[in-house]
C-alpha cells in the first residue's frame, strides 16, 4: 500500500541521510565495529550536515523542526543500512527533548550548540546493574550540598557513554527517591570522581559504545538539574512515549528490509534444481512476513501521525506500548526467520541478514522490555 505519513520534503531529507550514510558511515562501518566505538568525526560530520539537534530552536544552531517524520526517517534509513551504532536518535529524539523542554535558559545556551553541531555526544543514566526497567530500585544518590550536589552510585548499559560529553544521570535527591524523589542531573565530561569503566562486549551494535558509568563524590553544580527537583519520575514518564515509538520505528523498518534481502535471496538461490521461491514452504513464509509487516507498518504509520498531531495531546503510553513491544517483536520473529531461509549463509557475519539478527535482538529490551510494555497496556484496561 502507498505510504501517505511523508511529503516531498522528507523525501528530499531522506536523499540527503542516504547520502550522508555512502559517504561518513558506510565506509567506516567494519573499522568502528571492530574498534567498537564510532569516530567523533562521524558525529561532527552529522552536524555539519544538519542531523543533529532537528528539533533544536534555529538559535542554538538546530534544524528548528519539531516533526517527529525526520527523526522517522533517519531511523528507518540507518536501520536499513544496517548501521545502528552512530546512535543519532538516542541524542535527537529521546536525550534532546529532556534538554529543550526542561533546560533553562541558560543551560541551553550552555549546551544546545555543541550539541547541534556534535561537538557534544550526549547519553542518559537511568539502568544500574540492579535496577534495569525498576525506577523505584535506584541507588544512585545525590546529596545537598548548598550551591552544588554530591553524586555516587554507578549505571549500567548506557549507550554512548564512552564518547557522551554530557550525561543526564537520575538520581535519588530524597532518601526514600522512587516516584517523587528522583532527580536529573547533568554530569559533563572532566568532572572529578565521574569514571566510566568498560566499554562493553556485546552480541550485536558492536560499534555503539555502551559502557559502565561510575560516580564518587562528584560534585554536580545547582545549575546542573534538569527540570524540577524531585520531578524526574513525571519527566521520564513524558518523554518515553516517543523514545519507545522512535524503537518502534526502527523495529518495523528492520523488519521490512530483511523481508527485501530474502524475498531477493529466495528468487535467486537454489536448491534441488530449481530456486527457493519455487517451494510453496518458501512462498507461504514469505507470505506471512509480508503480511504481518503491512500490517505493523499501518499501525506504526499511524502512531507517527499521532504523534505528530499538533491538535493533540500527542501519542498516548499504552499506544506508544503497543507500538514498541509489537514492532519489535515482529522484528526478532523475521530476523530469525530470513536467516533460517538463508540457509549456512545466514549464519555467516558478512551477511546482511546474520547481523541484523544480532543488531536487532537488543529491540525487545531497551526502552523497556516487551513485559514491561504488556504490563502498562494490560493495567490500561484492567487497573
């Protein structure tokens, strides 16, 4: 079916991201998956081509645009280039909302620039290794100290926190912290007694940095907190709506291109004298795939324009939910399934299919796992 959620002028935005993906990612790709870290200069590049801080006031040196289909579309295109560790959606569209609707005007005076220009890498602390989706179980604590807060404690899986210059950590500022006593606060790269230990080894987005943070006795200036003191609860609860549709986005468009890869590989491979799409087995999953990807990305389509409505309230939690846990289930089903039709090859790592299978697993899980996501819609319907 013809898509109707984009105009000429994110089509147009899409030619420029294709672009930029030939020229400063593709060829780069298998050194920084190696190195398991991207190279700063891919992110200033991202600057220097507009990618970054799309939302961002045009005074801070961003796009000035607001509509969530460019982030849409740069999602979809990185996911089909098969290139998720330059994570410019995690800075734009779930890290960049914190600092435009809570900065102050002098933080983002302070921090918008560099990071519209990608001089500054940003990342957000909230998993600790015994508290993942748990809100209520963290430990990291910061203590009033008069004209600055004391920071310890210690984060977990945090994407980009090797390369971040800027960190939105949340910590309890009351003792009890849970819904009303959690905070955020912004821990700039240099700070004394901020350390960042492993860059960690994982199946898959090798080349996305994702690290252990540590925090002893880090003085964090007043000026440093973002948004209300003791709000961080309501704050994250506001932005996770379009972090887990941005997952959501790159679910389907996963999904979809590797139904591409395999409907092409299926047409061309064969087996017993003749090619794999001759078999009704092969024609009947391909099938079902097809079907189920239409079907999702109707769905996902037209949580966007929700989204983007400026008439209303924006897309709701439990559709945000649906969209999540769905798209990325999907995804996972037909990453193992492409890589089954693709027979020994799809177990090779320079296929495609082999490493999208590992790149993608991690969907089901960050943003909140699929569980999570049953649980916020199955309390919507059932209290």
């Amino acid at each position: 079916m013809k898509r109707t959620l984009y105009t000429a002028d994110h089509e147009a935005f899409r030619a420029t991201v294709r672009t930029f993906l030939e020229k400063e990612v593709l060829p780069h790709y298998a050194q920084w998956e190696k190195d398991g870290i991207v190279s700063r200069e891919a992110w200033l590049a991202a600057g220097r081509q507009g990618l970054l801080g799309l939302a961002v006031d045009e005074e801070y040196g961003g796009g000035g645009n607001p509509d969530f289909r460019y982030g849409a579309v740069l999602a979809e295109e990185f996911t089909r280039a098969g290139a998720p560790g330059l994570a410019i959606g995690l800075h734009n569209d779930i890290i960049g909302p914190y600092l435009t609707s809570l900065g102050t005007e002098e933080q983002k005076r302070r921090w918008l620039p560099g990071f519209c220009s990608g001089e500054i890498v940003t990342a957000i602390a909230m998993t600790e290794p015994g508290a993942g989706s748990d809100l209520q179980g963290i430990r990291t604590t910061a203590e009033d100290h008069g004209d600055h807060w004391i920071l310890n404690g210690s984060k977990t899986f945090i994407s980009n926190g090797i390369l971040a210059d800027l960190v939105v950590v949340v910590a309890r500022t009351t003792p009890e912290g849970g819904a009303h006593g959690l905070s955020l606060l912004v821990v700039e790269r240099g700070a004394e007694g901020f350390e960042r230990g492993r860059n960690l080894d994982k199946i898959g987005q090798k080349s996305q940095d994702t690290a252990e943070l540590f925090f002893r006795d880090v003085r964090v200036p007043k000026e440093n907190l973002l948004g209300e003191l003791n709000g961080a609860f309501v704050h994250l609860m506001t932005n996770l709506a379009q972090e887990r549709l941005a997952i959501a986005v790159a679910g389907i468009a996963g999904a979809e291109h590797l139904l591409e890869l395999t409907t092409r590989y299926v047409k061309e491979r064969e087996a017993f004298g003749r090619p794999l799409a001759r078999l009704q087995h092969i024609r009947f999953e391909i099938a079902e795939m097809a079907t189920e990807c239409a079907v999702t990305r109707t769905f996902v389509d037209r949580c966007i324009e929700e989204h983007c409505d400026q008439d209303g309230a924006g897309l709701d939690a439990v559709h945000a939910s649906m969209a999540k846990w769905w798209a990325t289930e999907l995804q996972k089903r037909v990453a193992d399934r492409c890589l089954q039709l693709h027979g020994g090859y799809g177990y090779m790592s320079e296929f495609p299919v082999a490493r999208a299978y590992t790149d993608g697993r991690i969907q089901t899980i960050y943003g909140g796992t699929t569980e999570i996501m049953k649980e916020i819609i199955g309390r919507s319907l059932l209290g």
